[in-house]
C-alpha cells in the first residue's frame, strides 16, 4: 500500500508510484508512507526509515515539483533496495544517484502530470 499525506502531491506522488512499480515490481510488495516533513536542519530533500515490512520515506514539505519528483524517485529506489537486501550505503547511494535523474526525465516524458 501507498499512502502519500502531502496533499499538495497525491496526485503527482501516485502517479510517480505507479511508474516506479512498472519498473520495481518490489515497490509493490511492502508498505510505503510519504510524510512531508521540514528537513531544513537535515540538509536533506528526503530519507527513507524501514520498520519490518514498513518503509516510510519523509520528504522536505517545501520542494519545487522537479525536486519532490527526483527526491520521491530516489527514495523509492531506496525502497526496492530494502525490500532487495541491499543495505551497504554506499551502494545504495551509488545506485539511487546514478538512476534519479533518467527515471526523471523518463517520468516527465511518459506522463502528463
């Protein structure tokens, strides 16, 4: 289950859901909770926190759309990794960075949001 609590990006964060599932069946399998938060002191966009099957990603509540696409983009990346075992960190920043910006620019070319 999906469930995103920014209301100003349920429309957009379902629909960047829905293409990421078309390519990480894995996002399908757990629980994932959108949280918009201020992350201001972090100097983050976003973190993703696993709790069993339970992955809750907090996303600053201030970002531009492009930056809450890439931001949603790489943490749900984070997500398959967990739901993959992959827990070294540098992997898994490797990968998620390498790929958020083509998912990007593959979801705004796909989709009209």
């Amino acid at each position: 289950m999906f469930i995103i609590t920014n209301q100003r990006f349920t429309t957009l964060g379902n629909q960047i859901f829905e293409f990421m599932s078309g390519l990480y069946p894995n996002l399908t399998e757990v629980d994932i909770e959108v949280i918009p938060t201020d992350l201001t002191e972090d100097n983050v966009f976003g973190w993703t926190l696993e709790n069993n099957d339970q992955n809750e990603i907090e996303i600053h509540n201030n970002l531009t759309e492009k930056d809450f696409i890439t931001t949603l983009i790489h943490e749900l990346i984070h997500v398959d990794q967990n739901v993959r075992g992959l827990f070294d960190d540098t992997e898994r920043e490797n990968e998620a960075y390498s790929l958020e910006h083509t998912l990007t620019n593959q979801f705004l070319n796909v989709t009209d949001y």
